[in-house]
C-alpha cells in the first residue's frame, strides 16, 4: 500500500472517529431530554456501522503479523 493510500485512510479514519464522537454526543443529548427510544436505537445501529466501518479501515493501514 502506497503512502498516499495510507494517508487517505487516515484522513478518513479521523472523519469517522469525528462522526462516531458525534453520534455519541447526540445519543447521550437524546437519552437526556428524554427522547424516544426507537429513535435513539436506530441513532445506535448508525453508531455501530460507523465503529464496524472505522475498525475495517484501521485494518487496512495495521499490517497483520503472524507470530
């Protein structure tokens, strides 16, 4: 993988971990006012995918080692 490859994960990991921080701070704003409940799960499912899609990428730029 090339450097610029890696450093276009990495620019988008960061926006993911951006995202991912948002959604938090939306989850915990909802659970606090009170919101709705399957609001506030379809907010979580949103979190997950974003957390499954950033683990990929940082896969990508982490070699694997076989010991």
């Amino acid at each position: 993988m090339s450097d610029q490859e890696q450093a276009n994960i990495r620019l988008a990991v960061a926006r993911l971990k951006q995202e991912h921080a948002d959604f938090d701070a939306a989850i915990n704003a909802m659970i606090a006012m009170g919101c709705d409940q399957l609001r506030i799960q379809r907010m979580k499912k949103k979190k997950l995918a974003i957390k499954d899609k950033l683990q990929d990428m940082e896969d990508q730029v982490i070699p694997d080692i076989i010991a």
